[in-house]
C-alpha cells in the first residue's frame, strides 16, 4: 500500500478530532510495517493503534503508521490453562469477547475499554480490580531506530499504575503482539469492586461465571462512560493522584467525606473524577466539548472541538485542582 498524503485522522482517535496526517500509511504485516520502518526519508514517524489514549492538538507532519495487524492464535493448552497470542491491530473489546465465547477467564473485568491489544500494555490497562499485567506473559516489539526485535516478559515490562516502560520510553518500542495466560477453569472471579457485586445482583446472578463479569462490567461502563462512537472522548483524561498519607488527613480535614485507596503504607489514590467534580467541572459544557456528565474524569468532544479547546480546559482543570485542594494531576492520555 502507498504512503497517502494529507488524510485526515478523525477516524482514527476516538476523540474524534479532526486534524491531518502529512503522511499515513496503514500496515497489515510485520514484513510491510518492518519495511515502512526502515524508510529513511521519513525519519519521524507516530505509530497509531486504537487511537483511543491520545489527544490530538495539531496537524501531524510524521508519517503516521497505522497498526492494522490482525489475527489471534492459541501457543499452549493444557487442561487447566491456555497461552493466547493476540496480534497488536486486534481491538481490545472484540478481543475480550472472543476470550468469553471460549471461556477463558482472565480479562473479564477488562471489557469494553477502548483501543487495540497491541496499546493495552503501554497504559498497563486496568478497571474494576483488574489490569493488564495480570494475564500477561510478554509482548514482541520492535525497537526503533535498529528494528531488531525483542520479546518482551513480564518483569521487564515494569509495570505500574498506568505505566510500564514503554510508557517511560516514549516511542523507542512498536509493539506488534501480546501473549496472555487465561483460565479454562476454576476461573478466579474478582468481583470485589462494589459496583460489579451490587450489578451482579440486578441481574439476579448467585454464582457469576466469567461471561457474567463481562456482562456486568459492560453494563456499568454503558451507563457511566460516554461511547466514543457517539460522542468523543479518551476515557479517563488524568490518572488517579497519589498524594501522602499527611497531605490527605489535610484533604480530609476539609472535606470528610473523601473517597481513596490506600496504595502503599504513606501514600493514598485520590479519585480525579471526585476531586473534579467537587471544583464544579462536572457536565460541564463548554460549546462542543466538555466535562462528561456521569464521569468527570471524562473530558468529551460533542462534535467539533479542536484537540487545543479540550487541552486548554484540562489545564484550566488541573490548576483549579491545585488551587483548592493543593493537589497536581497528571494527565493519562497523551498530548500529541
Ligand atoms: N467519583 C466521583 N465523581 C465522578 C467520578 C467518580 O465522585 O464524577 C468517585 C466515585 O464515587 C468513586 C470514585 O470516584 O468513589 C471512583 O470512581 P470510579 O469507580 O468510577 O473509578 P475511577 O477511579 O474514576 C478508574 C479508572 C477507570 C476505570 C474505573 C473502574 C483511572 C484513571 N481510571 O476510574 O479507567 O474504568 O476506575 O475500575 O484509574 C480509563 O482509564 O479510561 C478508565 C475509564
């Protein structure tokens, strides 16, 4: 496929913003991306997967590859459980559902995130108890500039809250697939998180089974978080801040009824969408775009928006945050 000139990215960030690629191209092979890779008159370049953590503020002048590499494969099986390698281009979601249809247990909670299987170990993935990191076995990557290939296993990947080292080395690795170790049986439930027991319940569900979970979870997310198909957004625009244990006594001096995780012995998770909806952001609608309604950690496009309108609004969010609570939010998705 040729390289196309001045194509337009809307469909490609579930923003949904409109901004231009100078040069794009769309790879379905590991020969046609390695081959891409290695062209030198395009010497830089931003590699595209679901398009789903991003925030684009200006047209791009890299050579933009799209990864549209396809395909699932079962390396090992035995009895109890099996080693599934997912290539980068598969969405996430439709990757989860495959995982029910066969009833392997293991990303269950994970379902309905956005974006594409080969993104999910950047951000380390995580919802409702769950991340990423605890299915994984190891991802094979290029690294750039020398496109030598390398695997990937768990305990290099340095895996954080929403962070791992190809996190912490921006744009020196393409992943190009994933292997995860699922259940066949006895599946581990982890339903812990109120809101999957309390929806369990709804749906008059005793003993869940893992397409259960899914269910649950779907519906939660369905009713909290916008669908990027029909109205723009990233899903969580900021991590969760993690402040010391002195800093949220003082947090709750003001305001008693804080909610918070405790993370290690001095330091404590603060939810965002808490801290922002006490500032007053919450369904806050600026024109075309926003604060989400349901999830205040949801900054939404309703149409139009340009990437600098939504930057500026987080901006203008973080330094009230700081203002009233003397708290510094960090941004999750990345400013491109
Ligand atoms: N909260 C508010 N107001 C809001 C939103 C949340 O007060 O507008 C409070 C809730 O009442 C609750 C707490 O904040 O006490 C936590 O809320 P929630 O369970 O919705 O989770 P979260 O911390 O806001 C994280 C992830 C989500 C993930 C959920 C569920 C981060 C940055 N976000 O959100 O991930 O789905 O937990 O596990 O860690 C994503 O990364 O795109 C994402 C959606």
């Amino acid at each position: 496929m040729p390289i196309q000139n001045n194509i337009s990215l809307k469909p490609y960030n579930t923003f949904g913003i409109d901004v231009s690629a100078k040069y794009f191209i769309s790879v379905s092979s590991l020969n046609e991306l390695k081959s891409v890779l290695a062209l030198e008159e395009y010497p830089n370049k931003l590699i595209l997967g679901g398009g789903s953590n991003m925030l684009l503020t200006k047209n791009q002048d890299k050579l933009v590859i799209h990864l549209n590499l396809k395909g699932i494969e079962i390396i090992v099986e035995n009895d109890e459980f099996v080693i599934v390698k997912a290539n980068a281009g598969e969405n996430w979601h439709e990757f989860v559902l495959w995982c029910m249809d066969k009833n392997f247990g293991g990303i269950e909670n994970l379902s309905l995130i956005p974006g594409n299987v080969g993104t999910a170990p950047i951000q380390n993935i995580g919802a409702y108890g769950v991340e990423l990191k605890d299915t994984f076995v190891s991802c094979e990557t290029f690294a750039l500039p020398d496109l030598s290939m390398h695997t990937f296993f768990k305990s290099e990947c340095l895996f954080g809250y929403r962070d791992s080292i190809f996190k912490q080395q921006k744009d020196r690795y393409v992943i190009t697939s994933v292997s995860f170790k699922f259940t066949k049986h006895n599946h581990k439930l982890n339903i812990q998180y109120g809101t999957i027991a309390s929806e369990l319940e709804l749906m008059n569900v005793v003993n869940p089974t893992i397409q259960d979970i899914s269910k649950a979870v779907i519906s939660i997310r369905e009713s909290k978080l916008p669908n990027p198909k029909i109205i723009g957004n990233s899903g969580s625009f900021f991590k969760n801040p993690v402040i010391s244990k002195k800093q949220f006594e003082d947090l709750l001096q003001n305001f008693p009824d804080a909610p918070s995780y405790p993370v290690s012995e001095n330091e404590i998770k603060v939810p965002a969408g808490w801290l922002i909806e006490k500032a007053g952001f919450k369904g806050k609608r600026f024109g075309c775009y926003g604060v989400h309604k349901n999830q205040a950690l949801v900054l939404v496009n309703y149409g139009g928006a340009n990437g600098n309108d939504l930057l500026n609004l987080s901006k203008l969010i973080q330094k009230t945050i700081l203002r009233l609570f003397n708290i510094s939010m960090e941004a999750e998705v990345n400013i491109l």
